[in-house]
C-alpha cells in the first residue's frame, strides 16, 4: 500500500542546539526528502473527469471520461506507468464508495489524495466534486488535476475557474487548460498570468501567485486548529515524530485531506515518508491493518467497520467532535516536557491573537513553534557530520547525542534518530555537505 497506489521540524532544553539554525539540505524535485519545487515545471500532469457510470447490477462505478493531454509515443515503461495511474485516480476521485444515485443539489468539494510511487516520488490529485449544471436529477462528477506540485491554495484556484467553464461548456476548459500547461510554474512569491477566452465575456487575464514560503504551499494550518486545541495537536505530533500509526477520521473529504496535510506539515523540515493516504477509498479499509507505519484519512461513516479490524496499537483522532479516540497511552509523555510548553504557549497565542487574519500568516505563526522545537533539539546536526577525504560525509550518531545536555531532551532525540524520517534527512546532509559556520 502506498507505493504508487496503484494496487494506488541542568535545565530542560538542548543547549548544545539552541542558537545552531536548522539547515536543510536539498534535494531535486520530486525527490521524497524534498519539500521544495522549482519554478518552470509543468503546472500539471493531466487533467482528467471522473464521471460515475451506471453498471448492468445497477449500482454506480467512476471511470475517466475525459483526459488532457493525450499522451502518444510513449515508451513501454512510461505507458505501463500511465495506465496504473490512470487506473487509481477514479477510485480516490470516489473514495466514498459506489453508494450514488442522481441527484439535483450538490454543494462542490475540493480535497486532493497522494499517490506514491517506488522511488518515494509522489503526485498530488487535486480534486473539485461537482454537479454539472442541467436540469432534473444528475450525478456529480470530479475534475481532478494530477501534479508532481504542492501548492493547494494555487491548484484550489485554477479549480474555481475549471467549475466556472465547466457551468458553460466543457469545450472552454481545454483551452484555458492548454494555457496553463504552456505557462511556467512560477518562483515562490511570483505571478503568472493566464489568458483565456470565455464566451459572452471575452478575453479574461487570470493571476495565479505562488505563496512566498515554499514549504507551506500545500497547508492551511487554520483547518486543524478549527478542529483540533493545541493540547491536541501536540500528542499527535508527538505520535508522528515517532513514525507510529495514526487515523484520523472526518465526514467531509475536504476536512481529511486537510488535517492530514497539516498534520504531515507540522514535521517539517522532516518528511513523512511511510504509508500515507489523505482519504482512503472504502474498498481498501484493510490499511489499518498494516503492521508498518501510516498516516490515514477514513471517512466518519466507517468507524465501526475501522474498530472492528485486527488492528496494531494507532492514535484515532475524531476531526469531527475534536478529540482523541484511542490513543497507546504514552503520548503526553513523548516530547520534552519544557519544550512541549513551550509550543503549547505558542499555539494558544495565536489561537488569542486577533490580529492574525490570513491562512499565510497562520501558517508561519503555527510552522515556527515546530520549527524551532526542531532547531532546539536537534539543529546542531551538522557538527556531527565527519568529513572524510574523498568528500563523503559520516554522522556521528553517538556524539551527537551525548552533546544534549538535558536528560529528556536527550531520550526523545535517542529515539527521534532511529526514525526513518530523521536517517533520509540525514542522508541528503551527507551528500550536500552544507558549509558550518566557524568550521570552514
């Protein structure tokens, strides 16, 4: 599960770490350690239209009805890779089961779904769900735009203008869909501008900017903390620095895919690297079975089915009524004590600050807190880097360690380091060999 599913950050504190900067390396686009992209990429992938088909036993099935672009010529291993991708995408687009019936109302949902591919690669599917416009009952159908780019506030705006073509014609998507792909990703904090023309209106420019902070493209910290209190989110984050299982559950598609976006995000400028699906498809429930860690979304409506599973230890968070289900037991007890106050004062800052308006300024108030968490503790990674001759890097594990001073600074870090989270991390230092400063 998880690979291209296809079958889919004396006293109580690190002192040795406190005023060393957390440098991350980085790597390509792509690469699963890399949380950053580089502007003039393709925007997207394809564009595909789930539609439910009725089958001959009467209920409904997603398939893909629509495509762009077509892709020709393509090399066996690339069409091989085509067709599973092509094969996952409907049941994520439907991830709710085949319990449809035409309807004539339909408030439209955006949500996204990863699919990860061998190599740790992964592609986001960016989705809006909605009612075609007609008369007389109908089935909703998804616009779905598959990217190798996290930036869901910019893909959720390019999905606003996919649904106002759609309410006129699916003939004047193509073109503004053909723009977009001619047009270069943008820099962090650049514009692109799109041209396209729409019947009766003419000639429209649309702007599309990239957030300035590259790394917190893809999250809207605000939807957890409407979910979630601070007390919360920390026995969460607490489970995830430590690669454990973790099920979240919600009704909405939009609120899973969300949370668990910003639950991954709180980790930076580490990376989730196991099993990881926002909203799992009804029909591949067993993920909680899985003895490996994972990070999963499952809608409200299959709590029991979930309870009921032959399941491992796992943290059940109900994003729905703001509390913790099931829980090891440990969890309070995890972090550092001083440092978790810390970040609980920090959030319940913001949480009382009214002056704090837009997503972005959430954001950078809310990755901070566990950015700094991280510098505090393990920021002086690089000192503890030996290089050898030949310019390969070596992590003194040991050493880095003992340099904690505190106690329980030092039993958090002993267990952070074994993670997988922390070891590729530390294999893309020991191939950047970033500059320390005072070392040379």
């Amino acid at each position: 599960l998880g690979v291209f599913f296809f079958t889919s950050e004396g006293k109580d504190g690190a002192s040795a770490a406190e005023n060393t900067p957390l440098r991350v390396p980085q790597g390509k686009p792509g690469e699963r350690s890399s949380v950053f992209y580089s502007a003039g990429q393709f925007f997207f992938e394809y564009l595909v239209v789930v539609s439910l088909k009725k089958m001959p036993d009467g209920h409904y099935e997603p398939k893909i009805t629509y495509q762009f672009p077509k892709r020709e010529n393509l090399l066996k291993g690339q069409k091989e890779e085509e067709e599973r991708l092509l094969q996952a995408i409907p049941l994520f687009c439907f991830p709710d089961g085949n319990n449809w019936a035409p309807i004539t109302e339909f408030t439209s949902e955006t949500f996204s779904f990863v699919l990860t591919n061998v190599d740790g690669s992964r592609k986001i599917g960016y989705c809006r769900r909605l009612l075609p416009s007609g008369r007389g009952v109908r089935l909703p159908e998804v616009f779905c735009i598959i990217s190798c780019l996290g930036c869901f506030g910019l893909f959720s705006k390019i999905l606003d203008e996919v649904e106002k073509r759609r309410q006129i014609s699916m003939a004047v998507i193509y073109p503004f869909m053909q723009g977009l792909r001619e047009s270069p990703f943008p820099a962090p904090g650049k514009t692109v501008t799109i041209k396209s023309f729409i019947p009766e209106s003419g000639t429209e420019l649309i702007e599309l900017t990239r957030p300035v902070d590259a790394h917190l493209e893809h999250v809207e910290f605000q939807a957890l903390l409407q979910r979630l209190s601070p007390h919360l989110i920390l026995p969460i984050f607490a489970s995830a620095t430590l690669e454990r299982r973790l099920i979240f559950l919600a009704e909405e598609l939009s609120v899973l895919s969300q949370c668990i976006h910003a639950v991954a995000a709180l980790l930076y400028p580490f990376t989730w690297v196991h099993t990881y699906i926002p909203v799992v498809p009804e029909c591949l429930l067993d993920t909680v079975c899985c003895p490996t860690p994972f990070m999963v979304g499952i809608q409200m409506r299959h709590l029991e089915r979930v309870l009921e599973q032959p399941m491992e230890e796992a943290l059940i968070v109900d994003l729905c009524e703001g509390k913790i289900i099931r829980a090891v037991g440990d969890e309070e007890d995890i972090l550092p004590g001083k440092l978790q106050n810390e970040m609980l004062i920090s959030l319940n800052r913001h949480n009382n600050n009214n002056n704090v308006h837009t997503s972005e300024q959430v954001n950078a108030l809310v990755s901070e807190a566990f950015v700094h968490f991280f510098v505090r503790l393990v920021g002086h990674y690089a000192s503890y880097i030996k290089w050898g001759r030949s310019g390969s890097g070596s992590f003194q594990e040991r050493a880095f360690c003992k340099a904690i001073a505190s106690k329980s600074c030092r039993r958090f870090v002993k267990k952070f380091v074994k993670t997988n989270m922390f070891s590729l991390f530390i294999e893309e230092a020991e191939k950047s060999r970033i500059p320390q400063e005072g070392n040379g």
